[in-house]
C-alpha cells in the first residue's frame, strides 16, 4: 500500500492524492528519477531478487551445459579410441586371412605366393591352357630366376608347355607374350632358339633340360599351371 497525507480542512481527515509519495525512500537499486511517478518507474526489491535468480539459474545452465558437453567430449574420445582399437584387431585379421592364402590345393605346390600343378599327362598347348583355366589357373608364367628355379626343382625331366606363345604376324613371330598378357622379360631359351623351325613353332615348351624351346602348339606335352591362391 502506498503512504498517503492526510489533510484536515475542518470537515475530517481527507487523502491529499497530489502529495502521495513513491515508495522508494532507501536509495533504490535501480533508476529512480526524480519527476517520474508511480512505483512501477523504480526498481523494486522484488526486481532486484527476479533478476538475481534469473542470473542464478543462467550461472546454473551454463553450469550444466558445460558438464554435458565435458562428458559428451569424453564419450566421443572413448569411442574414438574402440574404433582404433577395431581397426587395429580387423588389420591384424586380414593379416592372418593373408597368410593363410599361402595354402595350396592337394597336388598344387606353393612358391612365392602362387600355387604350382606339373601334369603327368600330356595335351595340345591350347587343351593345357584350357585344364588350367578350368582349375581357376593359367598356364605358368616364368617371371624370374627364381620361379625357373622353382620349376627346374619340380618339372622331374619332362617336356612341359609353358604360358608364352608368339604373336605371329604375316607368316612371322613378331614377338612373344605371355598368357596374362605381360611382356616378355625374363627368358632361358636353349642355345639357337626360338627357331620357329619351318615357320609352325608358336608355342613354347621347358625341355627336360629346363631350357626353353619353341614347338608346335598342337603337340601334346605335359604343362605346368599356376594359380593365386583365394582367401
Ligand atoms: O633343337 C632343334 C629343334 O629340335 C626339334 O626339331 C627337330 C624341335 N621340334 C620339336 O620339339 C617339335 C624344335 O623346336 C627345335 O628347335
Ligand atoms: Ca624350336
């Protein structure tokens, strides 16, 4: 309730309206000008108190926003650190998966990463290149010294068909290629050879010596097959 003034005029106590007074005798926390009238231009005490717990449960949120976010922030590290910690045991997986590709069929024998089949029966080149398909093989590619050793090791004397035949051109080798289509690199052709005697030697053959020859493809002979193992 407002303070009024009363006046006495000779007829009793009346309200002086005109005199009626704000209630901010103490020094108001908030503006409180002079002229101005009616308390709601004044900040009163109960202003002061809305806008302290305003400010207090602003303080509060943040608060509590900034500790949600710490442990969202935490979570994401912890699940950053699982998803390295999977790829880690999946690479180490795939490693052993790789490994196990080394394991080659029965009568198939393993060599630098591929597996190996010396025939003991004898066929054309193409019926050779096509027995070897039929396995998921080709006929084999001599890449290196080191494969040809390997096959010297294993071919036991036989004449075997090897996956190198030449590209022949207006009635004359132009050059040879092997069945996967790669160049011809490394060689061990027998001493005067490829001849391409009588101009019918487009097939290529390891003799029982281990060197190589050029003969007839609808010879029969035994093959060697090569395949990449599957994992
Ligand atoms: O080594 C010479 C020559 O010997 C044979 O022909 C007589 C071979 N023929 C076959 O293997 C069919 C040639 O290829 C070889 O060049
Ligand atoms: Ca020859």
């Amino acid at each position: 309730m407002d303070d009024v003034v009363y006046g006495n005029m000779g007829r009793g106590l009346w309200e002086d309206p005109t005199v009626s007074r704000q209630k901010c005798r103490s020094p108001a926390p908030g503006p409180c000008a002079e002229g101005t009238s009616g308390p709601r231009q004044c900040w009163g005490r109960r202003t002061v108190l809305v806008a302290l717990g305003l400010s207090a449960t602003a303080v509060l949120c943040v608060i509590i926003l900034s500790v949600l976010l710490a442990r969202v922030s935490q979570s994401l590290t912890s699940t950053r650190k699982d998803l390295k910690d999977f790829r880690a045991e999946l690479s180490l997986a795939t490693g052993l998966q790789n490994r196990s590709c080394q394991l080659c069929s029965t009568w198939w024998l393993p060599a630098q990463g591929s597996c190996y089949f010396f025939s003991q029966a004898q066929a054309t080149w193409a019926e050779a290149q096509l027995l070897c398909l039929a396995s998921g093989a080709h006929l084999v590619v001599v890449g290196d010294p080191e494969e040809q050793n390997f096959l010297e090791r294993n071919n036991e004397n036989r004449t075997s068909w090897l996956g190198l035949r030449g590209i022949r051109q207006l009635g004359k080798i132009q050059r040879y290629l092997w069945v996967d289509d790669s160049q011809l690199i490394f060689s061990y052709w027998n001493q005067g050879e490829p001849n391409d005697e009588k101009g019918v030697e487009d097939c290529v053959l390891m003799l029982s010596t281990n060197l190589w020859n050029d003969a007839p493809c609808d010879k029969s002979y035994s093959w060697i097959c090569e395949k990449k193992p599957k994992c």
